[in-house]
C-alpha cells in the first residue's frame, strides 16, 4: 500500500457479516483496533499503556464480503503534545473499501486525566 509504513491483513469471518452479507459497520472497527494494535507492536510498545482512544471516523467505500483480506494500512498523520492522530486505508480485492482516522490521547488511568504523549509514544510515531 503507497504511503503506508506498516499494513496489517484481517480475513473476514463469517461473524463478521450483517444480513446483507457483507461486512457490518461495528466491525471496520475492530479491524482498525487489530491493526492499532499490530502497528504498536511492531514497535514493542505497551499499547494499553498511557494512551486512550478519543474519537474514530470512518469513510465506507465498497462493501467487503466473507473469505477477502482486508489490508489495512496504518501511519501517524499528527503529533500534538497530548494527542495523536493515525489514518488508514483498507483494501480488499485491490479495492479502497474504507478510509479511517483516530484520536488517541496520552492519558493516566490512575489519575483519570490527559497527560502529554509519552516518549515511547513519540519515537513509534516519529519511526516512519
């Protein structure tokens, strides 16, 4: 995928289908989070650690149905000095099928309050 460091592939289950047979909505989602996740990993970042999810926006483009791989293409697009934004784009069958944005937010569980972006946090964003 051009532009896009780290490419995660989900394949669709069947419990990933509504009643239209194509993947539903809610679970754009959690591809989006397996990917979050996969791409903090790489780094051998703590990814339940210092940070929070603050909003996500997703543009569907082509409905996905069941047995495709879903890549999905994830890089940091903003640093700020509490928060952080990722984009991706997925792809099935060579097809943009959605195109995503998250917030994510350095933040202290104990303290229940926003924190500036760890410096762990900074290198994997800077790392592309």
């Amino acid at each position: 995928m051009d532009g896009y460091p780290f490419v995660h592939r989900e394949t669709v289950r069947f419990r990933d289908l509504d009643a239209m047979a194509h993947v539903n909505n809610a679970v754009f989602l959690t591809y989006l989070e397996q990917a979050r996740l996969a791409w903090f990993g790489e780094a051998d970042v703590q990814p339940l650690q210092d940070v929070i999810l603050a909003r996500t926006e997703i543009d569907f483009r082509s409905p996905v149905s069941h047995g495709e791989v879903v890549e999905i293409g994830v890089r940091s697009s903003r640093i700020g000095t509490k928060s952080f934004e990722l984009e991706y784009e997925l792809q099935a069958g060579g097809r943009v099928v959605a195109e995503a944005k998250s917030v994510l937010v350095g933040y202290d569980y104990e303290q229940a309050e926003s924190t500036p972006i760890p410096e762990r946090w900074r290198r994997r964003l800077t790392d592309e």
